[in-house]
C-alpha cells in the first residue's frame, strides 16, 4: 500500500403540501382571553421591497420566541436605581436568578395560557426562562403560520435569499405577549473580528510577530498575554498557576462567560493550543447550548471569532476557575436573545460575559433604513426583550462586555458593502448591544510597546474604524450624567415609543483597549492552523476588557462582586485617582490626532475611547483597596493530554467534511475541493525531507474561484519559534506548483520552490515535499509543534489587486516527531 493510500485509510475510520393560507384566528388562547390582536409591525422592516420567491416549505424547522412584558416594570427600575446608588438601604443586595424571578416574574396563570395557546397546533416547548417572560417554541413552518395567523415566504434582496413573515403575528389579547421573534432569518447580529489583510503571498505588508519589530525603543507586531499584562500594568508578574505564587491576582474565585454559535470543538483545541504556547494554565471550560436539542450546532464561521475571544479573555485571567461558553446555533435575534436569557437564568452563571458582535441598533433592517424609524419592527422587538434580559443580569451584579464595532462611527447599515475595519459605512448609527445602558461599551485603540522584557506603553491612539458615538435610542444613563462631552439627543426610544426623544442619548464607547489597526498591530492567537494569527478589532478590545476586569474583580471585598462595571468604572473617572487608573488617549501629547470618521479622538472622555484604556492594578487597588485576591482558589487543572499521536498513521490532525465555506458568500461545504478532511507528515527514510501530506474531499485542480485566481492548499507547523509553511498553489489553469516558506503574522514569504504531487479525487491528497534544510533542518526526534491546515482562495489576480481568502482550516492536535514514518 502506498503512503497516501495508507494515509487515506486512517482518515477514512477517523473521519467515517401545506397551503400558505391559514385560519382566520389562532387557537389555544385561554378562556378568559379569547379575542386577539394582530401585532401589525412585528415584521421586517421595508419587507415590500423585496423580492417575493413564494412560499417557504412548510416542513422547514423554525424556532421562534414568545416575549411576553414583565408585571411590574416601574418597581423594577426602582430597584435598579436603589441597586447602584451608594447610600440606599439595598445597595449591592444583587439577587439571585431564583429571586429575581419570584419578585419580578410573569404570573405562572399568564404564563401558562401563553403556553396553552404557543402549543396548540404542534409547537414544543424547548426552554423557558424563570422568570417566565421568554417561550422558546420549535417546530414547522406550517405550524408557525397555524399558531400565528401568518404566511411566511421566501424574499430576496440584495443578492441574499431568506424567510419571513408577510404580515404580523395575530396573539391573544390580554395576556401581555409583546412580540414574536424568528418569524423571519433576516434580523440578527454579525461579527465584528477583524482578522488579517489577507494580503497576496509575498506581499510586502502584514502584522508581525509580537515585539519584535522595534525602533527608537517603539514596538509594532502582535502583542502577547505577558505583553498586555505589563502595558497595562496589571497586578502580579508571573502566573500564579502552576508556578505556585498565589499572592498575585491573576482572576482566582473568578468565572467568565463568552457568547457565542455553532462549533466548539475546535475553539477549544486551538486554546489548548495557546496555553501550552504561552506557558499558560488550562482553564475549565463550560459548553452551554442555548437553543435546545433540536438544533444543530455546526456552524464554524465564526471560529476566529472565538478564537480569539476565549484566548484573550483567559489570556488576561489565567488562573479563573473557568470559563463557559454560552453558544447558540446562528446569530440570529431570536438565537442570540436565547443566548442572553440563559446567562441571566444560570444561577452559576459567570459575573462577567463579552459579546463580540451586534447589529444596528433596533435594527434598522440591516441593508436599508427603515421608513420609518419610529414604527414598531421585529428589530425593535428584539432590542425590548434584550434589554429585559440584560437588565434582569445587572440586578443579579453581572457585567456585559460588547465591541463597540469596527467600521467606524456607523453601524453596517448595508452589511455586503461593509468590510470590518476597512469601510465606514457613513450614517452614524451605533450597534447594539454594546450600546445598551445596560453593557460596557468597548472602543478600539492601536498600540505599540516598548522595547522591553517587560514593555510598557509607548504609543496608544484610537483606531480609526473603531465604534463610537452617540445612541439615538437610550436616554444618558446616571452614571453618564458628569460627563459633559456627551451631547447627542435621543430621536427615538426602544420599541418605537416616544419617552426619551429630545432627551440626551447615551454616548459610546464606555473604555477602550487594544484593536490594532491589521497592518502593524494586533494579538497573536492560534486559528486557522496558525499559532500567531493576527486578532484584532474591537472583538479584541471586549475581551481583553472582560479579562483584566475580573482581575479586579477578583480582589472585591465581597464575594458577590462589584457589580454592572459601568456605576463603579465612571465613579473612579470622576474621582481624584482617575489619571492613575485610566489612560486618557486622547489626551497625550504622543497621540495622533485620530477619529472614527464622524467623531474625533480629544482629551477626556471622547467618542472614539471613552474614559480610555486601564490601569488594572490602579482600579483594583482604589476599588478594592487591595490588588489581593479575596478567594484565591485555583481551578482543578483540566487535563492536558498527550501532544504525541497514538501512532505514526494516525492523522495529526482530522476536520470535518461539509465545513468549508466560500469567501464570495457560498454556502458551508460548497467546495469540496477546498474541503480539508486531515493532515500528517512523514519523514523520508534517509532523513532529508518532510513529505507533508492533506486530505481534501474532492481534491480537483479547478479553480473555485470565478474571477481568475486559483486555489491554494497550505499545511504548517511550528519549529524554535519559525512558523513554516508547505503549499500546493493551483492556478486558473490548472496547474500545480509546490512551495515552502514562512508565515509571520498574516504575511506569507515564499522561500524554496519544491517538488510535490495532486492526487485529484475524492479523499484526494496533496503532498509537498519539503527538505528539512529548508525549514530550519529540525533533527530526528524533535517536536513540530501545533501542525494545520488551510485552504484559500485568490479572488482576482495579482495584476487587480486580488486577495487571499481563507476557505476552510483544520488542527492542531498532535506534534509531529521528526522520524516518525507511516511507510513509504
């Protein structure tokens, strides 16, 4: 049997009519409430304009949500307000989710006849929360149109097919439902994750690696944990776990929590894989699946995006007792509104969670404007039930950290024009939730270090794509009340209604931190088969908060916490310690003037910072009075498993199948060419060369690109620091060249043209056959560390300007020893 047909068997047992019109009205509402009410708005704003495709298949699974209003919302917000007023006789006295619930809740009769009328005609209930006031229904679509009095077609707009209802949900009247979410695919949040430029192989631009490209004492590249702990001068100075120091605070007592969808897998084994690269504990993780069992969780498009959420967050707070991943099955408003509610009901649930993505706020509709802006919508809708959910998380002391965005002083009003980081989309609107009241709202900032072991600060400004701005929605918080820069007016308010218009809006962002601006700076995680990968945006920024802030947290007097961060983070900005606790980007006479388009970046608190970046030590210790941890108790170490494969044949790695997904918008597993099922290395008898070998799924030389270009299929691997790579380049003609080099940040130098062979097919394998004096002559027996795999297309060609698009990716798992063969 050959090597590749050998290496082929290991992956293989590795890898093994409803018509639309309805009845006239629902059934199911409770006797004493049998007339009904059409909620005329809850339906996708502008949906006229859209192209009609006809019916939607009436056996497609939905899930929807009932939002039904809470009883007593003024002795809420009276709490609220008593909650965080110093002086109060229930100041701090945060509830419990079981407290909450009995004080707050929907009465269980209300609750039950919404029941009764939501299951009627075949709906199922997959969760509710205690408080009573979320339903989560799944089932059909022609149940849906049965239960709601709706019909739900398939539109078209802007190159993009979805769902949706045509016209609002008819519910009984009297029991206080406030909107249906999930009617429609249309509505939902997206990510802000900022990765490389993708620049051309060769090009002459691309981040970094970490302090390492230094002049006059100023560092660009990506930074690293150890970095950010002395740039933002955090407490401690070395990892209090496994080296044994436990008097630093480095998050002991702690939990955190990162919102999320679809896969997990892979974000955790790339995390593992940052740990061990960075001499870091392994934190406990939680898996959550927020949308019940009758979804599925397969989703990895945003995996980078979670990537670089865990690693920074932990990266911040190593030695946190653990971190759970709230995930649901998409983004859409009603799987991201149960992704909120289940944080809010765990009565284990961490006191500080990041979100890093958003929508417009109340969703104007996501690729135009609505008519009218103050008309009630399905994204109104989702933004009053948001709003509930986080509010009830701030009652309980809980803290949201959410990115401010990347395209500047907007929101991505028309999101297939919109390149994160890259664009601004000029109408300036804000995204929620990090614009909520109720979430800390974090802004991006670039910044370089010195040239140190230790480096501090030698440069920080804002980052020009960096979110920020004024709400047109939120009345100024109390807690924004000294802040005079702050001078929007709000135009509307949530859910349509007119109480806070000409009221002052809040300003965001709340603090800043780190974005990098992709071409000189960033954070190096591990993702897509790489072990420096460049993260950035302000989905870095969020986290990086939410990490150093349980560190803080972490020394509070009591065992219940500080709190919603924001009451406590701007009573410091006002107090006489806030230079040393915050640094003002705006206000250094190093910093560039800079904005985020509409706004720009000045001294004090600002559009584009906020009240500025941390001193982490600073806050705690004026906070706290002490930097101590209060319950230093460290996690039981997860276990670390071996890095050393089970046998020379087994794959160091294996993805899979159907994962891929097209950079220009095809659906997940639409290029089996592209499609990576596994990788390995074998080294030739005498010791020469490394034969790096992948399996696609259909390995073919057609270019899956229709603008020219060509396809590339890249394995890698790290040795002494050098990330190298090996790569099978197939161009618009069809051939095939071989080459090796090294990846340093986003930038791919190629060194060596080699030899190599296409074994086109299903379970086809590309082997690339690289002389190990090329990639830095590593002996028999050493370590290639966190071995990988990507795929990418080139959109355009290097004459236009094209571009490399990642496509698929897979690993690490084990090292590969130099020596180890599965047979020639």
């Amino acid at each position: 049997m050959s090597r590749a047909a050998r290496f082929t068997s290991a992956v293989a047992v590795v890898a093994l009519a409803v018509s639309t019109a309805v009845a006239a009205g629902p059934a199911g509402a409770s006797s004493a409430s049998t007339a009904t009410v059409r909620l005329a708005g809850d339906v996708v704003p502008n949906l006229s304009t859209y192209r009609d495709l006809g019916p939607t298949s009436p056996t497609r699974h939905v899930q929807v949500d009932i939002a039904i209003a809470r009883p007593h919302p003024q002795a809420e917000r009276a709490f609220y307000a008593a909650l965080y007023t110093r002086g109060s006789g229930q100041y701090h006295q945060f509830l419990t989710p079981a407290q909450f619930d009995r004080r707050f809740g929907v009465e269980a009769s209300r609750f039950a006849a919404v029941r009764s009328f939501a299951t009627a005609h075949g709906l199922t209930v997959s969760r509710a929360t205690g408080s009573r006031d979320l339903l989560v229904l799944d089932g059909t679509v022609a149940q849906v149109q049965r239960t709601f009095d709706v019909a739900i077609h398939n539109v078209r707009s802007q190159g993009h097919t979805y769902y949706a209802n045509t016209a609002g949900p008819r519910v009984p009247a009297g029991l206080g439902i406030a909107g249906v979410l999930g009617l429609n695919d249309k509505l939902g949040m997206h990510l802000f994750h900022n990765g490389p430029a993708n620049p051309l192989r060769n090009a002459s631009h691309g981040v970094t690696p970490a302090q390492d490209q230094c002049q006059a004492g100023t560092c660009v590249g990506l930074t690293t944990p150890q970095d950010l702990w002395s740039i933002y001068q955090q407490p401690g100075g070395a990892t209090a776990n496994p080296i044994g120091n436990h008097t630093v605070d480095f998050g002991q007592g702690q939990h955190m929590a990162v919102f999320g969808e679809g896969q997990t897998a892979p974000v955790i084994t790339n995390l593992r894989t940052f740990e061990r690269l960075h001499k870091l504990p392994r934190v406990p993780m939680t898996i959550v699946h927020t949308d019940g069992s009758k979804v599925a969780y397969t989703d990895n498009a945003g995996e980078v995006e979670w990537d670089l959420d865990t690693q920074s967050s932990t990266g911040m707070a190593p030695d946190v007792l653990g971190e759970t991943l709230y995930f649901g099955h998409d983004l859409s408003d009603q799987s991201v509104l149960n992704v909120f509610n289940t944080w809010a009901d765990d009565p284990n649930g961490p006191l500080q969670a990041n979100a890093s993505y958003g929508e417009c706020e109340e969703n104007p509709v996501g690729d135009q404007l609505a008519s009218t802006p103050a008309a009630f919508s399905a994204g109104q809708m989702f933004t009053v039930s948001s709003e509930a959910a986080l509010a009830k998380a701030n009652m309980e002391g809980r803290t949201l950290f959410s990115s401010a965005g990347d395209t500047g002083s907007s929101c991505p009003v028309v999101p297939a024009a919109t390149l994160n980081g890259l664009t601004n989309s000029v109408v300036p609107i804000v995204n929620y939730p990090a614009s909520s009241p109720h979430a800390v709202d974090v802004g991006g900032t670039v910044l370089y270090g010195t040239d140190a072991k230790s480096p501090r600060r030698a440069l920080e400004y804002s980052w020009t794509y960096t979110g920020g701005g004024t709400s047109f929605l939120f009345a100024k918080p109390s807690y924004q009340d000294g802040i005079t820069q702050i001078a929007g007016i709000c135009a509307d308010s949530p859910g349509g209604g007119t109480g806070n218009v000409g009221k002052p809006c809040r300003g965001a962002p709340d603090v800043a931190a780190q974005s990098g601006d992709i071409a000189s700076n960033g954070y190096g995680i591990v993702a897509q088969g790489q072990t420096n990968y460049p993260g950035g945006g302000t989905s870095l920024s969020s986290p990086l908060w939410m990490g150093m802030w349980t560190r803080v947290q972490a020394a509070a007097r009591s065992a219940k916490g500080l709190g919603f961060a924001n009451p406590t983070l701007y009573k410091q900005f006002a107090g006489t310690h806030s230079a040393q606790e915050f640094f003002d980007i705006g206000g250094g006479p190093t910093s560039p003037p800079a904005g985020n388009g509409y706004y720009v970046s000045t001294p004090g608190w600002d559009y584009t910072s906020g009240m500025g970046s941390p001193n982490v030590a600073n806050l705690a210790r004026y906070i706290n009075g002490s930097t101590t941890p209060k319950h230093p108790v460290l996690p039981a170490q997860a276990p670390v498993g071996s890095t050393s494969r089970p046998g020379a044949c087994t794959p160091l790695f294996t993805d899979a199948a159907g994962d891929d997904s097209y950079p220009l918008g095809t659906s997940s597993g639409g290029n089996p060419q592209l499609d990576v099922l596994a990788g390995t290395i074998d080294t030739s008898p005498d010791g020469k060369t490394l034969r790096v070998l992948t399996t696609i799924k259909n390995l073919s030389t057609s270019a899956a690109s229709p603008a020219g270009g060509g396809n590339e299929y890249y394995s890698l691997w790290t040795y002494k620091g050098t990330t190298y790579f090996a790569d099978a380049e197939v161009d618009a003609t069809g051939a095939v060249t071989y080459h090796d080099g090294t990846v340093a940040g986003s930038q791919y130098t190629t060194a060596h043209t080699v030899t190599g062979h296409f074994g086109s097919g299903r379970n086809g394998v590309v082997e690339v056959d690289v002389p190990v004096a090329d990639v830095g002559s590593p002996p028999v027996g050493a370590h290639l560390t966190a071995p990988g795999a990507q795929t990418k297309v080139l959109v355009g060609t290097a004459q236009t300007g094209g571009l490399i698009e990642a496509a698929d990716s897979a690993g690490p798992k084990y090292d590969y020893v130099v020596g180890q063969s599965c047979g020639s």
